[in-house]
C-alpha cells in the first residue's frame, strides 16, 4: 500500500508527487515516537500551550493528549491540522528524531 499526501494553500490533499514511504515501512511505535518529539518540540518552539495547540487543531484536549501519550493514533485530518497549527510539512513531522546533546 502506498500513500500519497501533498499540501496545498495549507490543506492536505492525495497527490502521486508527495510520497511518505519511509513512513509506512517504520513501525508504529517508532513512528509515534518521532510525531510525539516533533509536536512538542515545535510547539514550545514557537510558545504555543497545549491549550492553544489543541484549538488550533480542532482536536480536543483529551485528544491531544492521547496523541502526545502514544495512546491514539492521529488520522489523516488529525494529523494534516497538526502540521498546519506547526507551520511545518507533514513530511517533516516523522523525520528522524536529533540525538540528545550532552548536559
């Protein structure tokens, strides 16, 4: 199975151009991982409280937190609002995760 996801004036769209397969041969978990490090990491980035955040998604705040908990899996639309509330690419939410820098 092979997904495609594009953005486009800020909405997600299928398009043959924009292929995510790394992300579809990872496992789950580590995938989670990487959706996990990058919500949060960008959201302090840009000062955003998980109040806010969760308005900006349209996601509740039990949601969210299921999401940033691992315990639920984002949809397609979860997740293309998410990375639209971040100002980042779909893409770049399930890049690999820096190593930590030393204390």
């Amino acid at each position: 199975m092979i997904v495609r996801l594009g953005v486009r004036g800020g909405a997600c769209y299928s398009a043959r151009m924009f292929v995510l397969p790394e992300v579809l041969n990872e496992d789950v978990h580590e995938a989670t991982r990487r959706l996990v490090f990058w919500i949060e990491h960008r959201r302090e980035e840009l000062g955003i409280s998980k109040n806010t955040f969760a308005r900006l998604t349209s996601l509740s705040k039990n949601g969210l937190t299921y999401i940033l908990k691992g315990e639920r899996e984002p949809g397609l639309r979860s997740l293309c609002a998410i990375a639209r509330a971040l100002d980042m690419p779909l893409k770049a939410l399930f890049e690999e995760v820096p190593d930590e820098q030393p204390g």
